[in-house]
C-alpha cells in the first residue's frame, strides 16, 4: 500500500531481500501491445534453438526462417549494420518497413525498464523470467539479445534516435562485488513516483 507510510517504512527496506532470495522472480512487461508477440517470438527463436520449429509461421510470416537466420548471424557477428535499405537486403534483413522494426524497440522501450524499483528485480534475482502478455522469455537471454540487438544498431532501423535503457546495467550480482557499482550506474537514469523513494 503505497498511501501506508508505516507499512512502506517497514516494508521498502526489505525489497532487495525479497528479490535476492526469491528462487524465482516474474518481470511483469505488460500485456501484447505494439505488436509484442512477434518481438517476444523473435527473442525465443534467438535465444532457443529447440523452439525454432514452433515459431516459425511459414515461409512468408513475419517470422520468415531467412529473416530470422540473418539478423542471428548479424548479432553474432557483432558488427553494426548501417540503416540504409541496400545494406539490410544485402545482409538477408527484413526491409526497413518491416513490422518487426518497431516492435522490437517498443518492447525494450516499456516503461517498467525505466523505473527504480523494478531496476532492482533483474539485478537481484538469481533466476528471472519476462513476462510480456503471454509469452515468456528468460531474463538473462532477453537482455542479452537486447544489448546485442543495440550494439549492432538493429534496434535502431526504424528509430534512428532516442534512448535505450543500456541493458549492460542489468547485470548479475555474482561477480565479486561489481554489481554493486554497476546497480549505482544503472540506476542513475531510473524514475521513482515519490522523490522520497529515490
């Protein structure tokens, strides 16, 4: 209850306790917008290869097996793709146009990543599951093909500006007490409702 000052101090001390010894903690994105599912397919199809069969939709579905195999040989060869309609057909990319261009982005562009408290969940957790209407992802995949996807600007295609919460702050915990200057840098840019909280 957040109007409860009393239960807020009891309780709010205790968060990070709750996050870090929880076997199992939901990071809840919100329900299917901006074309989420395809999003949330793409990253399981990247992320899993067992599930590749599953989620493909034909030869000429938004999640065509060509498209898919060139933007995972495009991550892994980690080099940054300029966003210019030639350069995405010579690399086997979907066109510019393509749906995926703006779901990918809207879907790491949800606010749950821009807020404090929820910062604390992924940086906490020892095993974190995405939630996003009703698909799921593990969180270490789902952030790692983020960074990924930023890294070689295929976030960027049809957002050529704007921000990205820098998914490099959303690390574990477990690498000899970094975590806790990395949790400090992360956290720098994140949003509390009450300035009290901050």
């Amino acid at each position: 209850n957040q109007n409860d000052l009393k239960e807020k101090a009891r309780v709010v001390p205790r968060m990070g306790d709750y996050y870090g010894l929880a076997k199992d903690v939901l990071i809840w994105l919100g329900p299917c917008r901006d074309d989420s599912d395809l999003a949330m397919d793409v990253l399981n199809w990247m992320g899993f290869p067992e599930k590749r069969d599953s989620l493909l939709c034909g030869t000429n579905g938004p999640l065509n097996a060509a498209y898919l195999t060139a933007i995972l040989s495009t991550l892994q060869s980690k080099k940054k793709v300029a966003i210019v309609q030639l350069d995405l057909k010579r690399l086997g990319l979907p066109s510019k146009d393509h749906p995926l261009w703006l779901a990918l982005p809207a879907l790491y562009r949800r606010e749950w990543f821009s807020r404090l408290w929820t910062f604390q969940e992924a940086m906490l957790a020892k095993n974190a599951m995405v939630l996003c209407g009703d698909r799921t992802l593990l969180w270490e995949a789902f952030s790692q093909l983020g960074q990924d996807m930023t890294d070689t600007k295929l976030l960027w295609i049809n957002q050529p500006s704007g921000t990205f919460t820098n998914l490099r702050h959303f690390r574990w915990p477990h690498n000899n007490g970094e975590w806790f200057w990395q949790y400090l840098l992360g956290s720098s840019d994140k949003e509390c409702s009450l300035k009290e909280d901050r």
